[in-house]
C-alpha cells in the first residue's frame, strides 16, 4: 500500500541515505520509491526528475557542511575540533562530496569551514595573510589527510603489509621500538589529532609577516 504523507524532506533524506551507502549510480526512482513504499510518481511530485533529485541532494550536503561550530577553551583546541568536524563530515558523505565536487560547487560547500577557522584564528591574534595562512593550510591537511584514509581503505590488500615487514626489520633495525610501532595497524583518528594539532601549533607560533604568497 502505498503512502499518503510522504514530504520532500523524507524523499531527500532516503535518497542521501542510498548514494551515501550505495554511491549515486545505485539511487533510482524506482529502487527510492520501493524504499520509501509509495509510488514512483510520488517521487516525481516531491523532487522532479532524477537529475533535479541529484541537485537538490547536493544542495543539502552543501547545507549539511555549512554547521560548522567549533568546541574548546584554546585557540588550537577550538581550530582543532573545527578541523575534526570537517574531517569527520567528509569521511561521512564521501559519494555525496564527490557529487558536489563535479557540479563545481566545492568552494562553496568548504567556505562555512574557512569562515570558522578565520573566526578562531581571528580570536588567537592573527589577521591577513598570517591567518589565510593558518586557515588553508587547515584545510588542505584536512581534505589531504581524507583522500589519503580514502585511499587505503579502498586499496587492494597488500602483500606483503607494514606489519610483516616491519616485524622482518624488528631485529636489524636500529630503531626496534619504531619497527614495532609501524608494525601494528594505523590509529588514522588519533594520527590526525597529533598531526593537525602540531600544524596548528606551529602555525599560531611562527612570529612576524609570513614571506611570500598565501600557500
């Protein structure tokens, strides 16, 4: 039997809830429509064709981005936690994120992060090219750190991996503790906060005009 209080909003969260599970090739009218239990003409009402249910998808993951806060009592605990959302945003949507970069609206989608870092780079201090500094090399750690998790995940596996070989050099290597670190699997999670938090550091400490361009 099909529904009679179905709303555009119900449409929009099913059909993200398929590309974020399924990738877009996988999101049909029909195959919506059987998930929602209505009729396919029903879908048609609510969000158009297919291609205008695709734009109002990217439209809501741009929005979904937008809610950027950031947490915190310091200036790098709050840029930190800013950078954590965005990465955490990202890993969540990577079908829909891709669906926003080919409609040419990845600028648009990053711009309430840079505008929540430039607020709490602001609040440390910084201004002009010190603080665009700050607030793309965040962004670019972020985006670089995802694509590179993104990757492994989706690499075939490896044969042999880190811990067989790093177990191999664990007698010859100068450096055992090191051989038995990289040996054992990655923590991405806790590699991120170490790694963002010591940019960010680094970044807020450096004194005086920064040489050159931003970048």
């Amino acid at each position: 039997m099909a529904r009679s209080a179905l709303t555009r909003e119900e449409v929009l969260r099913a059909a993200a809830a398929l590309v974020r599970e399924l990738g877009p090739d996988a999101l049909t009218m029909r195959g919506l429509a059987a998930e929602l239990g209505t009729a396919v003409t029903s879908i048609y009402w609510h969000v158009g064709n297919r291609e205008s249910l695709l734009d109002a998808l990217v439209e809501r993951t741009v929005a979904e981005l937008a809610a950027v806060t950031a947490h915190g009592r310091t200036p790098v605990d709050r840029i930190v936690s800013v950078a954590d959302a965005l990465r955490r945003d990202l890993r969540e949507r990577p079908h829909l994120v891709a669906m926003v970069h080919e409609r040419g609206l990845t600028e648009r989608m990053f711009l309430p992060a840079q505008r929540a870092l430039a607020r709490e780079v602001h609040a440390a201090g910084l201004r002009g090219t010190r603080a665009a500094r700050v607030v793309r090399a965040v962004q670019f750690q972020v985006v670089g750190y995802v694509l590179v998790e993104r990757n492994r995940e989706r690499a075939p596996v490896q044969s042999p991996g880190e811990e067989v070989l790093w177990n191999a050099e664990g007698d010859t290597s100068p450096d055992p503790a090191l051989a038995r670190a990289l040996a054992r699997p990655v923590d991405t999670g806790h590699l991120f906060a170490v790694s963002v938090r010591a940019l960010v550091e680094g970044l807020l400490a450096v004194p005086g005009p920064p040489r050159g361009p931003v970048g």
